[in-house]
C-alpha cells in the first residue's frame, strides 16, 4: 500500500478498495476498466494513479484488503482456544463461508484471483496464495493436538486438502449461480471432515 494512499480516510480508502474489488470481481484482469474503478469510487483517474502505482498495485492492494476482511472475520478468542485438527478447521471454515455468503464480491475476487494462471498477475498471486496458506497454517494451527494423527499423515497436507475441498465448493456454486447456504455447507463439510477423520487420526481419537 503506497504512502499517499495510506494519507486518505479509512472511509476514502475503503471505498476506492471496495469499487476496485467489485470492477476486479466481474472482469478478468485485462478487461478490468481503470475508468469504470474511478467513477465508482467517485474520484478521477489520474488521481487513482497518483494513489497507485499501477494496475497491479491497485490489485495487490485489493488483494490484502479481502485477506484482512476475512482474517478479521475468522479470527476470535474462540479459535485459540480450539486444540482438535477437524474442529478448528471446521469453526474456521464456517466463519469464512458466512463472511463470503454477506460479501458475494469477495467471493468472486477471490475466486479470480485464485483461479488465474494466465494473467499478468497470476505469478504474484500464487506466490501470496502458498505464502498465506503457510502463515495460516502455522499461526492458527499452534496449539492443535498433532498425536492424533497416524504417522502416516501429513497434517499440513491435509490442510491444504480442506481448502482446496473448500473453494472448489464455492467455486461450483458460483458458476451455478446458487447461493451459499450455510447450513448446507455445513452439512456437506461435517461428512467431508467424518471420512477425512477416519482416514488420518488414530482409532483411539475417532
């Protein structure tokens, strides 16, 4: 985030960061209009530049905003206190899914930006994309009982599994046009989180 952005009110800057996200959400990269970002957060163009040193910038900057909306979101008392592999993964993801289901541009952004391989950005992204999974990882997952598991199996690849398990759900019900529903998520995540459980803790922990 550049200097002179960082000068404007929280109010300004999330405006212009919530006009991006929704212009960035319905367009690919390329075809994301500048102009149209500009009218939509209520300032010209040439002063979102001035703010801005480029597109990718503007898109990075957007990039962050949506991790700290649902990091924000997700993050409570409550997860820290959560030792088991399943539950917090379960408590995380659902938290997660309510922010998408009240913010359906983030859902879209944010499956762009993870989908995207052939954009001038996409390089950037997957880059973020391990580096947030691993921080993720390490920083919520501390205090989990890891002796549950079978020597066989790799907790952090297991994570990865959830998530990819996840946005794929999400991904399949936005290009179905279906709302999210989060007692179905729900549902659906608890027999997904049932067979996974078998397959990796100890049978004294089932």
């Amino acid at each position: 985030m550049s200097e002179r952005f960082k000068e404007l009110s929280e109010e300004k800057q999330i405006s212009i960061l919530k006009a991006a996200m929704e212009v960035f959400a319905k367009y690919e990269y390329k075809k994301a209009s500048t102009d149209l970002i500009a009218s939509k957060a209520g300032v010209s163009k040439g002063l979102l530049f001035y703010y801005f040193q480029n597109k990718k910038d503007l898109y990075l900057t957007v990039y962050e905003y949506v991790k700290r909306i649902i990091t924000e979101g997700v993050t409570d008392s409550r997860l820290w206190e959560i030792t088991d592999f399943f539950e917090l993964i379960s408590y995380a993801t659902m938290k997660k899914i309510r922010i998408l289901a009240e913010n359906p541009y983030i859902v879209e952004f944010s499956i762009r930006s993870f989908y995207s391989d052939r954009e001038e950005i996409s390089g950037d992204l997957k880059l973020k994309s391990k580096e947030v999974i691993a921080q993720n990882y390490h920083q919520y997952f501390s205090k989990v009982d890891f002796y549950k598991f079978k020597e066989n199996v790799n907790p952090f690849e297991l994570f990865k599994m959830m998530i990819w398990l996840v946005d794929g759900y999400v991904h399949e019900k936005q290009m179905n046009n279906e709302p999210l529903c989060l007692e179905a998520i729900s549902s659906v995540f608890a027999n997904w989180t049932g067979m996974l459980k078998q397959i990796a803790y100890k049978e004294e922990y089932l």
